[in-house]
C-alpha cells in the first residue's frame, strides 16, 4: 500500500518517489509529513534531460535520461512548496505539501 503512494522507508527515513517524464512530474503533488526528514527519489523516465528545482526549498537536481538520483529534506514546517522542471516550465510545475 505504501508504494502505491509513491513512499518506502529506508534507513528509517522515509523515502518518496518522482518521476519525471515528457515534461511533466508523477505525482504532480507529494504529500510530507511535517517535521520529518525525508528523502526524494526523482527518475528521469524521459528522452530529455530534466532539472527538479525549487527556489523556496534551495534545491535542484539536473538528471539524464534514464537516470534516478536523490535528495534529502530537512524537516519542514506545514505548507505547499513549489518545484519545477526548468527545462520545461510550462509543463513541469508540481509541489510538495507538508502536513
């Protein structure tokens, strides 16, 4: 059940799951716990490269095709924290949302 919701626990830090692709981030919205450290695990599954960036969160990852690569997140206060692929702004929007 947790997998299906893009979540698994490693290194008992928990461990969500974005896929880029085309464009365009699966799931567009990720929901955190609050005040947990957490890791995002973002694959590239498209024939570009795509750039996961987030101003409020001062963070980016640029991946290859094909590639899988992580980040890990202090905990966060409660709210909706925007990202974005900056290689495809119109279409890459998505967000991370603490609760």
């Amino acid at each position: 059940m947790l997998s299906a919701l893009g979540l698994a626990w490693a290194d008992d830090m928990p461990t969500f799951r974005l896929t880029a692709r085309e464009g365009r981030f699966e799931p567009a919205e990720l929901v955190v716990p609050q005040g947990v450290k957490f890791r995002l695990e973002i694959t590239n599954a498209g024939r570009d490269p795509v750039e996961f960036e987030s101003l409020e969160l001062r963070k980016e990852k640029v991946l290859a095709p094909g590639v899988t690569s992580s980040l890990v997140f202090r905990p966060m206060a409660p709210g909706r924290y925007r990202f974005f692929d900056d290689f495809h702004q119109t279409t890459g929007q998505g967000a991370i949302v603490a609760r």
